[in-house]
C-alpha cells in the first residue's frame, strides 16, 4: 500500500486587502495505516487493557502530527469513523476536533470516505461521483471577493477507472473557474 501526502502552501487577499497565507495538504490516511476499512486491527489474544493501550498510542501518534503540521485546511482519503475496529475511539473526536473546528465528510463507504478539516468556514458542500464509490467532496471558501474550491478526493486506484475519474476531474477544475 503506498500512503500520499501532499502539501501546499497558497496565498491570498483578504477583503481589507491583508494577505492571506494557507497551509493546504491532503492526506490519505489509509484506514489509519492498517489498510482495512475499519480502522487499526490488533490481536484479539491480547488482553484488553494492553490491546487499549496499544490503540491510544497509535491514536496519539495520529493526534500529534496532526497538531505538529498546522495544517490550515487538511482533506482526507480512506478515512474511517472510529480509529479501532472495536469502534471504541471516534476519529473525528479523537483526531480533528483538538485543532479544527470544521469537519466536513462525504458518504461514507467500505474503502472510500473523504473528508475536510479546517477552522474556516466551507460553505456549498458537495460531492461528485467519479466511478463505483469514488467521489470528491466539495467545498467552498470565501477569501475576499474570490470563492476557493476545497476538493478532497480519492482518485480510483483501478486501471480501468483512471481515465474516466481523471476526465471529471479536469471538469470540476473547469467548473470551478
């Protein structure tokens, strides 16, 4: 499994013509590094204080770098709504909640479920379907006068899918301008 992450830093104006700088980057977090929908899998042979102990370092770990990269606006790929398969860590309360006050998230399905976090706010969330399960969730931030479009998006990792997907997402591009 190959885990991207990628960031950008943009700038723009505010309304009283103050720059702007932001921190973007996105992030397929890869069911958090265990690769199955769900969340983090231990061993059902350890005990349970050891198997929780276990699953709050992990999460922690998750936590600070999350905090440690100051992320203005993160998108997320592969993310899953507990951090545990015994679903006993929320994510987004465990993960998001401690440095950004919005959290968007697209449908959720077995293998993609997209996300944007971020303090601003996004306003006209949206989604797009590329193929079978795979979309883009949309949103919309007001810098200035100008409206930015926020994608976060799982590109198909399909051969037969690439073209398709590729070719909506040069349309969404294209919409957005």
């Amino acid at each position: 499994m190959i885990i991207v992450s990628f960031a950008l830093n943009g700038k723009g104006q505010s309304a009283n013509g103050v720059l702007l700088k932001l921190k973007v980057a996105t992030y397929n977090v890869g069911h958090f590094n265990q690769g199955d929908a769900g969340g983090l899998k231990i061993s059902d042979s350890m005990g349970k204080s050891v198997k929780e102990k276990y699953i709050q370092l992990n999460m922690l770990s998750w936590r600070d770098w999350i905090g440690t990269q100051s992320i203005d606006i993160l998108g997320v790929q592969e993310w899953n709504r507990y951090f545990d398969k015994d679903s006993t860590f929320h994510s987004e309360t465990e993960l998001l909640k401690p440095f950004y006050n919005n959290a968007y998230f697209g449908d959720e399905h077995t293998w993609i479920y997209n996300g944007i976090a971020t303090n601003y706010r996004l306003t006209n969330i949206r989604q797009k379907y590329w193929v079978g399960d795979y979309y883009a969730l949309m949103g919309d931030l007001k810098i200035g006068d100008k409206t930015v479009t926020v994608i976060s998006t799982h590109i198909p990792w399909q051969k037969d899918w690439h073209a398709p997907a590729l070719d909506l997402v040069t349309w969404v591009r294209l919409l957005t301008y």
